[in-house]
C-alpha cells in the first residue's frame, strides 16, 4: 500500500486521522484548559471567509448584527422550563466574584447573589432585551445576529466538532405574525443551504426534525444535514420556530394596529465552527485537508523554485509579478487570494505543507519556467502526480473559471459519496441488519415519527433520526417499525 502524508488513512483509523488532518494542516490544537481549543490562523482564517460569506446574506434578509452579555443570570433560564431542561447538564456556572490569597493558593471568595451561567445560547437573555424594544407592532420585526462564543459543558470532546468552547453566529428574530416567523424560519435553512453548497461544497438535506429532536422550547427544528466520509452524518446547521413560547416567558408584547395586546413570534437559528470539522470529513484525504477556494484563506500559492543565488532575483520578481496579475482577477466577486511561499525550506517540505492545509492551487516556478512563459500548476482536489503546465498569460484570464472547476468538483464528489452509501429500508429486519454492519451511511424508511421507537434506536444501535426531509411527495407507506400507515418518511443515521 503507498504510504500517505497522513497516518493512519483514513479506512484504517478515521477519528485518528481526522485529528492528524487537524495537526498536519495546522488548524488548530488543545489548549491548556481541558475540553478547549486555540484556534490558529490557517483554521481561523477559514472560519473567517465563513463569517464573511454569511455575514452578507444575512443582511440581504435585513438582518443587523449586536452583542449581548456572555452571562445569564439564572433567574432567566428558568422562565422557560423545557429550555433550561435541555441544557441544564451542559451550563457552566459563575458563582464568585472574587478571588482572596490563602496560603499559595487564590480561593473563591465573594459569592454572588444569583449565580450567572456562561452562555449556552442566548434566547433568554436577548428575549429580554427584545420586550424592551417592543412596544408597537410597529417596532416589528427584529432581525438580530451575534457572531459570538459559546461554553458547553462536554465530557467528551474533539477539535471543531464538540468543545466545551466554541464559535458561532446566533440569529434571533421577532415577529408581529406567526406566517413571517415561520417564513423567517425556512429563510435562514435555506440560506444554510445554499452556503453549504456553494461555498463549502458540502451536499446537505433539508429537514425537520422530530419532536425528540427538537431544540429546547421549540415549536418546530429546521436542520440540515451532512454525510461524512465514514457514514456518519453531521447536523451543519439549524433554524427554529420558536412560536410564542419564549415571547411568554420573556413577555415581548407589542400593541396591534387593532390596539389588542399580542406577544410575538419568535425564531433563532444557527451554524458553529463545527462547520470546520464538516469541511475536513467531507473533503479530506489521505495528504490532508482540500479546501473549495471559496473558503480557502489562500486559494492560489505560488511556490519559488531558487537553487542559486544567481536566478533569486530573476524568480522573485516573477513570482511578484505573477501574484500582481492574478490579483487583479476575480472569483465570485472578490479579488483572487494568493500568497508567495518564501521560506527557506526545503522545497518537498514547503509544498507537502500546502499539500496538508488544503490550498486548492500551487504553482512552482522555477527558471525553465520563466523561459517558456509556463507555469507547473498543481490542483488540490486531483491527485498530487497530476499536474498541468499552462501558458501563463492563458491561466491567469482563466482562472475564475479555474477555481470554480474545483469548487464544483469538490461538491460533486461530496453529492455522489451521500448517493452511493444512502439506502432504502423496507423492513425492522433489514433496518438491524443495515446498521449493524461497518460501512454504512444513511437510511431512509417509512417513519411516523414515535420517541418510543427512538429511545429503542439510540439504545439498540446508536442511531438517531436524523431529519424528516422538507417537500416530500411520497405516497402512503407503513412506519417499517410500528406499520402504521404514514406518507413519511425519514432519514437515520449514527452521528456526530
């Protein structure tokens, strides 16, 4: 078996090597407080170009950005029940102000009148500041986001995926109808959507999630989901509809053009760095990580090949010319992103370094080159012995066209993966059989959409209901576990 720039591959160990992409494109790594992470600049210039992409269509929806506190005190989680019950063995909470020196070692010492839970999420606290907003009809909608930090207290935990912290974007939105808050709802899942497959050419279904798998409080969860290239889904992002619930406990009311007091419908939606993670397990290889240029931090590196000081000059100023012209093109409506590789290594070394982190194009060049006005062009998503050798002037016109090539081919890949290991379930016995095998993916089945069955599920074979998919026309079927009739049906997987 050819050896790979990551060990194990990924059909020997996938959670290891999942962690050694990690290391190997220097993304990130533990920090000295447990369940933690730093994230470094490859790995959050990533999560930057998420924030950016997604920063401009939520304005498009007319969504403004603010902060809230990262503290909630108590008092405010337990206005609404089944929410605080959701998260109430993840909080993290404050109960000392102060610190006093006792011998060599600080001690808690002022304890606080009501204890503040580091946020978990902030439906509490902003639904507290949104009645102070609301009076008339005509102070609605609200269309709030937070790009902010979250603590969950996790027991178990792994880079990107499950941290006790991590990074997201909350969207929170108040509305006079229950229509325009429902509308907002499918909005934001369809913005996710298309973000998953536009820009991080992941292939995601559409759906709602069962009454089990509601998020806390809420009327209705909108998810999308991803499959992973062990089988395993990931839910990338979701949108709830959270009806008036949340409006009662947090009394945003508002006065119609009727003059009749109304509380108002409410919605909250959200992606995290986990996203990151979904990108590696969608798009990852044995070398490493692939990146789609739209959300790579370079998506162009040009690599100098000087053997001598007497060709440095001639090579330097090339490649700076070279970075100059593909500058001046666009992709997407943004200047093409290249950086130039100067450091004084090895030259194998420098490009399995980007091989590793993912840039989706390299180009060596080297006197010979010059010459021949060529340039030695390496795409990420092709294997690393496939290369091309391009008039330079022609590349650089073409490389809008170029880049999208890759974006779509990663997107491909990633849609034809989720096809081949999808399969449809008749029966309970072909279910068990399907899950218990080791390469599985999703299954889709007849399901009525029963927490007993569920509970049964998670138990017997770790498998969840992953999402009942949006705009389904099927005709009447039997759920294969209760034979009830139903015309849904449902998508199961184990998961992330």
């Amino acid at each position: 078996m050819a050896k790979t720039a990551i060990q194990p591959s990924r059909k020997e160990n996938f959670p290891n090597w999942y962690q050694e992409v990690i290391k190997a494109a220097d993304l990130a790594e533990h920090s000295p407080v447990r369940g933690c992470m730093v994230i470094k600049p490859w790995g959050y210039g990533i999560w930057e170009r998420m924030q950016k992409i997604l920063d401009t269509e939520f304005k498009k929806h007319g969504v403004e950005n603010a902060y809230f506190p990262l503290f909630i005190p108590v008092s405010y989680m337990e206005k609404e029940a089944k929410h605080v019950a959701g998260f109430a063995k993840e909080c993290a909470v404050v109960t000392h102000h102060r610190l006093e020196q006792k011998g060599d070692s600080l001690v808690p010492a002022a304890p606080l009148e009501e204890p503040l839970i580091v946020r978990p999420t902030s439906e509490m606290i902003i639904g507290e500041m949104f009645a102070k907003w609301t009076e008339s009809y005509r102070d609605l909608p609200i269309l709030i986001n937070q790009w902010a930090n979250v603590v969950r207290w996790e027991m178990r935990t792994r880079m990107f995926l499950r941290t006790v912290e991590f990074l997201w974007q909350e969207g929170h939105t108040a509305h006079e109808t229950k229509k325009e808050a429902e509308e907002m709802t499918k909005k934001m899942l369809e913005t996710y959507a298309i973000f998953a497959k536009d820009s991080l050419a992941i292939s995601v279904i559409k759906g709602v999630k069962t009454r089990n798998e509601r998020f806390p409080g809420a009327e209705e969860t909108y998810c999308i989901e991803a499959m992973m290239q062990d089988g395993k889904a990931l839910q990338a992002g979701t949108s709830h509809f959270l009806g008036q619930n949340f409006s009662k406990s947090s009394n945003i009311s508002f006065r119609d053009a009727n003059g009749e007091d109304q509380f108002a419908w409410t919605t909250s939606w959200g992606v995290a760095t986990r996203l990151i993670g979904a990108v590696i397990m969608s798009h990852g290889d044995d070398d490493g990580l692939r990146l789609p240029p739209a959300i790579a931090p370079y998506q162009i590196v040009i690599l100098p090949v000087i053997h001598n000081e007497e060709v440095k000059d001639k090579v330097v100023e090339y490649c700076e010319n070279l970075k100059k012209d593909l500058e001046k093109q666009k992709f997407r409506d943004e200047a093409v992103r290249v950086h130039i590789d100067y450091r004084d290594i090895r030259g194998g070394e420098k490009k399995w370094n980007w091989v590793k982190k993912g840039v989706p194009v390299r180009i060596e060049i080297g006197p010979r080159d010059i010459e021949k006005n060529q340039l030695y062009v390496s795409r990420r998503d092709l294997s690393s012995k496939e290369n091309f050798s391009p008039d330079k002037d022609q590349f650089v016109e073409s490389i809008e066209t170029f880049l999208e090539e890759i974006q779509i081919a990663l997107y491909e890949d990633c849609l034809q993966f989720r096809k081949d290991h999808t399969t449809e379930i008749q029966t309970k016995e072909e279910f068990y059989q399907y899950f218990k095998k080791d390469d599985v993916g999703f299954a889709v089945a007849y399901y009525d959409d029963n927490e007993e069955i569920e509970e049964m599920l998670k138990k017997d074979l770790n498998v969840t209901v992953r999402c009942i998919p949006v705009d389904q026309n099927f005709s009447e079927g039997k759920c294969v576990f209760s034979q009830r009739p139903t015309t849904t049906k449902a998508v199961f997987a184990k998961a992330y």
